[in-house]
C-alpha cells in the first residue's frame, strides 16, 4: 500500500524516469528561477509563468533525495512553502520526496468510531529523551495497554530553529527535521494503527510563524493587512484572490490524512481565523475530508474555538458530524482548575462563583458559557446553546499544553493542588461519556514542568524573552525585579530541556498509586461504559449536594422493546472533609476513597476525594 496526496503545490515526482514538476503560487512576480541540487552543485531551471500567478517547470533529471530552491528576482532564495521535507531548517533548501516511497503494511486499517475515542496529547520533542518519531513509537504499545486509543500530536510543521512548541511553523507540509524524516514519522503512523491506536495531528491555519516565514515578501497575496490578528496580517480566506490560499489550507488538511494515514485533526484556535465566506474554511476543510478519506475509513476533526461556537458541532439525523466532531471543552478545564486550586486570575474569573456547580454544569451540558456575558471579556456575550449536542462532542480534561505552557513557570496542576481532589477530578472526566484526553505524564501525575520553549535568531529571541517576562509583569506576585527576571527565557535550551517529561520514580509512591488508579477507570470505561455510550446517551440530572457533585447520564443502551436500559450515577466529593452521600442505585462500578456507613445501608461515606460510580441496569422510565 503506497499512499500518495497530489496536489498543485510544492515538487511532484513524475513517473519513474521523468523527473520532477516544480510548482509556486506567486501572482506579484514576474519570474521565479529554480535552483536544484545535480550532484552536489547548484543548477538553474527557468520556471514558465501559467495564469493565475502560477510558475511551473519540469526538472527531467531531478529525484527524490535533491535538495532545491526558489531564486527571486531580487536574488532572494527561499525554500518551497509547500516542502514536503526541509533537513536544514526553515531558511535553507527543501527537499523532493517521493511519497510512494514508503510502503504501508495497515492496510486493514479503518479507523475508530469517535465513542472509543481516549486521547493522549504529546509533544514529540518533549516526550522522549531522544525527542524523536523513533523514540515516541517506542511508547506506543505502553500507552495501548494502559487504554489510550488516540495520540495527539503536537504541530509538527517546520519551525525555526532546534526546538519549539509547534504553534511558530513555517512550513505546513514539512515535518520538523529535529524529530526525523517523513518516513519515520509515517512508521510511527503505521506502528499505531498497528496497535489500534488513532493518530491525530495538531494543525495551525491560523497564522504562520514570525520567523522563517517568505510567504510575506514574495506572495502577499496570502494575507489580508485590512484585517489584524497577535500574529500580523491575517490569512487571507475571504474574498478575490482568495481560492488558493483556500486550497493551500485545503490540500494540507487532506495531505496529513491521506499521504501520512492520520485520523484526523485538531485545528488550533479557529476562533483567530478571520473568514466571512459563505463556506468558512474550517467547515470546507470539514467537508473535503467527509467526502474524499471520510468516506473510506473513520476522520475526525477537533476545533480549539474559545467561541464556544456550538453550529460547528452540529450532527445530523443519524447522529454523524455535519463539520467537526467535537471540541477542546476548555470551560470545564477552567472551571477544574478553580476549584482544585483557588486561582482566580485572566479568564479563570470566569468561573470565580461557585466553581463546583460550573464544573457540574460543565459535565453535563458541555460548554458553560452558551450566550451569557463574560466578565473575562468586558461582559461580552459568548457561546451558544449547546445542551442538544452527545456529550462526545466535548474533549474534556483537566490540563492540556496551552494552560500549562501559559504559566510563567509552566506548572502542572499537579504541582498546584491537593493530589486526591485532582484523582478525583480526572475520575469525573474518565467515567463520563465526554471524550476524555490526558496530558503526556498524567498518568502518572507527572511534575515535569511544561515552560513555552522556542529558537529564534538573535533579535527575534531578545524580544521574546523581553516580551514575555513584561506580560507576567502585570500580575502582582510577578510586581519585583527579581521575580519577573526568573521566568525562564523561551530561547534557552535548558528551558526546554526542563520540559522535556522525566518518568524518574513514576512507579513509586503517589506517581505508582495515580498510574493504577487511571489505568483501572481505562479499564473499567473501556469494558463497562464505552459500549454504553452513543447518541443517544445524555444528561437526566446533576446536582451539587454541599462539595459532593452527584450527575446520571442515560446511556445509549437499549432493550429489546427499543427503550432506554440503563442510567450511569456518578458522586464525587471535592471537600476537604467526609461527605456523607445516599447510596447511587444500581451495580457499583467504581470506588475510590469510599467506604459504607456503618448500620446504615442507604448511605455511603466519601473522605475527600472519594468517588463512586454505579450503572442501574434496572432503571425504566
């Protein structure tokens, strides 16, 4: 099985013995000359100038393997913005691959329906010492035995420098060298299908990267400077001119799904794309993979959208996707974080008031924000409505990179609170139909820090580091000279190197401990819950009962006679003292930090952190 995405940018090899088509989008220059590697010296190739701003030329001796360029007419030389592989960073030549090169042995692969979906979210260059495909592929089969079913990799295009969080990319086609070659990154694919494990791929069409991207000099046409994002000019998705930068953005969604068998995607921070076109892109991008790899094996997509923008989640009658599949519920991470650590600080003032009943809302309905004002935002209105979506459409968790990285220090919030109140937070998360996702080391409740960590030139990395340490300024513990200068600067490799996950001792102590309890609530939704769960399995009830939470889904299963079969009861004591609690009906399914009330067998006593779940298989309306 060889797999191969054709597309009208970037190097193309022909077939075998007729080289290779060079193809760049640049409407506002006259000529563009192709520079390609002939045994190790540098020849030109005039490209031809087609309509529609096109250049194109055949390189008859050229292969998989050479290196090559594009020449401005000012003498520039930049690399192909659409490189399929660029070994020598950002600024340097790209390099022709022929993706029929690698032969795929998952050929009975089909994907998973997105109810199995448990999501393990990691950084390939801070997974591993060795911070590489080959390294991470190493741990694919322990992360299969402890219940994952989806990794989540981190953005992978090109970046500048050694190191970076992935969200500075430059080149969207390009794999970042640091971790290794397309084909190791494809074994990698490969391998986990092998294991039946998905692989999701964070993607950025938000913006490129302020480093390394040429795309401003030669081809403004890209950008719209009308319209301003953080990061400069936005994209330029609406309007004339705009069809193929769409099918930039188009092509690179199918490319990562079809020439390297990734599941699917999760799109960073829609809500920063500016696009007013009948079809925004997010929903054509959606719709191309529905009807081109969709149609063949199981394709999911996952928005980061701080919108909260419900539409984007809608299902049709059977209950199948109309765009996305689900979206980053970072509402009922916030709403976790306040109340297992009492800050209150940026957008966590949201969920100040009563965090316990945000984070049961969030748990029950989804989104906690669906219309009503803000304070965060100046009382500005967001979300929509969101009850009527399966609890599926929501990727819950209670830390993820960004809350992390967007700490000064880069804590995990095991580091921050009560580990047995946090157990049973992420206990809430795993037992309920929601589609749960870790943080690489959770499992473990690592302490590893996670700091923003980059490698940009000299000037850039100045401002940086300058800039970053100023926006901690404005928090009154980082008021003193001396706490603001110990923020760790992003540029220096020892940030990253701390960040990079360190399982020293994880199977000691509390680390032992955490890891057995999460692999058990793995075990028990894989086995008890999962086949429970479908479209039909929704919120009956929550209610918070002092600091315990007590929530019942209905499940999806049925009877014969085609009525519902079954409710899931799950209690959760987030106080600091033991809740006394009534018994949830039906079978035990889960204890933790539980114990019965002594002559008293309606009642059931939960010390902090207790939790314990039940499915009543006798329940009927």
């Amino acid at each position: 099985m060889r797999h191969m995405h054709a597309m009208p940018f970037g190097a193309e090899p022909l077939a075998v013995g007729r080289g290779v088509r060079f193809r760049l989008w640049a409407p506002g220059v006259p000529t563009v000359v192709l520079e390609w590697s002939l045994a190790g010296s540098w020849c030109d190739a005039a490209m031809t100038r087609l309509p529609d701003g096109w250049h194109e030329c055949v390189v008859a001796e050229a292969a998989a393997g050479d290196r090559y360029r594009y020449r401005l007419p000012d003498g520039l030389r930049v690399p192909d913005p659409a490189s399929r592989s660029n070994p020598d960073d950002v600024h340097g030549p790209s390099e022709v691959v022929d993706p029929r090169g690698y032969a795929w042995r998952d050929g009975e692969w089909t994907g998973r329906p997105w109810r199995e979906a448990v999501i393990y979210e990691l950084h390939v260059g801070a997974f591993t010492p060795e911070g590489t495909f080959k390294a991470a592929q190493r741990r694919l089969a322990d992360l299969a035995a402890l219940g994952i079913t989806a990794v989540e990799l981190m953005p992978l295009a090109d970046f500048p420098g050694k190191r970076n969080w992935g969200y500075d990319g430059v080149l969207p086609f390009a794999p970042d060298a640091s971790y290794g070659t397309p084909a190791e990154l494809k074994t990698f694919v490969d391998a986990a299908h092998g294991l039946g494990l998905m692989v999701l791929i964070d993607v950025v069409y938000n913006h490129f990267g302020p480093e390394g991207n040429y795309l401003h000099v030669y081809c403004p046409e890209f950008f719209n400077p009308a319209r301003q994002t953080p990061w400069g000019a936005a994209i330029h998705f609406d309007g004339p001119g705009s069809r193929t930068v769409r099918d930039f953005f188009v092509h690179n969604a199918l490319y990562w799904i079809e020439e390297y068998r990734f599941d699917g995607l999760r799109m960073d921070a829609v809500h920063a794309i500016q696009d007013r076109s009948a079809t925004p892109i997010v929903e054509e991008i959606c719709a191309a993979l529905q009807q081109g790899p969709g149609r063949h094996r199981d394709i999911h997509v996952v928005l980061e959208n701080d919108r909260n923008e419900a539409h984007r989640l809608e299902r049709d009658w059977d209950g199948t996707p109309i765009a996305a599949t689900a979206q980053w519920n970072d509402d009922l991470h916030h709403a976790a974080h306040v109340l297992l650590t009492g800050e209150t600080d940026g957008y966590y003032a949201d969920y100040a008031q009563r965090p316990l009943e945000q984070f049961g809302l969030a748990l029950a309905q989804g989104f906690v924000y669906t219309g009503q004002p803000s304070p965060f935002r100046g009382g500005e209105a967001r979300g929509e409505p969101c009850d009527h979506l399966p609890p599926a459409a929501f990727v819950s968790f209670v830390q993820t990179h960004d809350q992390i990285g967007n700490r000064a220090f880069g804590e995990r919030i095991d580091a921050l609170t009560d580990p047995v109140r946090l157990l049973a937070a992420r206990a809430c998360v795993l037992l309920s139909p929601h589609t749960p996702m870790l943080f690489m080391g959770e499992e473990y409740a690592a302490l590893t820090p996670f700091q923003y960590f980059c490698d940009f030139g000299p000037e850039l990395a100045t401002a940086v580091a300058a800039g970053r340490r100023e926006e901690f300024g404005a928090f009154a513990s980082f008021s003193k000279d001396g706490r603001k200068r110990s923020i760790p600067d992003p540029n220096a490799e020892a940030t990253f190197l701390a960040s990079r996950l360190d399982e020293a001792g994880h199977s000691t102590g509390w680390h032992a401990e955490a890891l057995r309890e999460i692999s058990a609530l793995l075990v028990l939704r894989q086995i008890e819950l999962v086949p429970r769960f479908g479209n039909g399995t929704y919120v009956r009830s929550w209610s918070c009962e002092g600091d315990a939470l007590r929530i019942v889904w209905q499940l999806d299963e049925r009877r014969q006679d085609g009525r519902p079969s079954a409710n899931l009861h799950l209690i959760a004591n987030f106080g600091r003292t033991t809740n006394r609690v009534a018994w949830p009906p039906g079978r035990i399914v889960h204890m933790m930090r539980a114990k019965e009330v002594a002559g008293d067998t309606g009642a059931i006593q939960l010390l902090p952190g207790g939790v314990c779940a039940s499915i009543d298989e006798a329940w009927h309306e």
